[in-house]
C-alpha cells in the first residue's frame, strides 16, 4: 500500500490515476485528447504516456495500415496497469476517508467551541 510520500512506481500519483482512469474508460483517446479531458499539457500526457509503457502498464496498438497516412495508435491497459489503477483507487480512497474524518473532527471542535461560546453569553 501507499505511505503518504509518492511511491517510486508511481512519481505522479495524480496524474497517473488519472491518465489510467481515462484510458480504462475510453481506448480511442489520442494525447490531444487525453490532454484535455486531464486538463494537463500534451508534453505531460506524453510523457506520463511513455513511462507507463515503459513500466508495462500501457500498451500501444497501432491500426493505421496506409503508410502515406499518420500512424494512429491506441493505448490499451494492461492487466499490470488494471492492477495499478486498482491499488491507485484504493490509494486515494483512503486518503479522502482520512480527510473527510480531519475534517469532520474539526468541524465537532467548531461546533462545541461555539456552543461553549453561546452559553458563556446566555449565562
């Protein structure tokens, strides 16, 4: 499971979740496209892109037959990379569990600190 710092597998947690999320849910994006629905830069998306498929989490279908057209590819999960986005969703899960219980605690505090407040004056 993940600690609070990044993990090494995963330099970028958010924006890998992210790009896998989008991936598993649609496998004719292009970078372009990926670039604007993660709402990060094209270069970003190509990079996170590249070192996924290094790390065998994503792999690269090319359909374009025609040579004299631009090569199309598709980039497809892998089971690792289902797996990764698995533990990523676990990953941040956990971490909204663990800031909405901070924040209902502190919103407990507010709430008795007023109260305690309202009395001092009514009394």
């Amino acid at each position: 499971m993940f600690e609070q710092n990044d993990h090494p597998q995963f330099p970028e947690k958010e924006e890998t979740y992210s790009l896998l999320s989008e991936l598993h849910n649609s496998t004719s994006c292009t970078q372009r496209d990926l670039s604007l629905k993660l709402n990060v830069s094209l270069g970003k998306v190509n990079y996170l892109i590249k070192e996924l498929i290094k790390r065998g989490l994503v792999s690269v279908n090319s359909f374009s037959k025609n040579p004299n057209k631009l090569k199309k590819v598709r980039y497809v999960l892998t089971k690792k990379g289902f797996n990764a986005r698995v533990e990523l969703t676990q990953y941040y899960f956990k971490k909204k569990e663990e800031e909405y219980n901070r924040m209902k605690e502190e919103w407990e505090r507010l709430s008795k600190s007023v109260e305690n407040t309202k009395e001092k004056k009514n009394a």
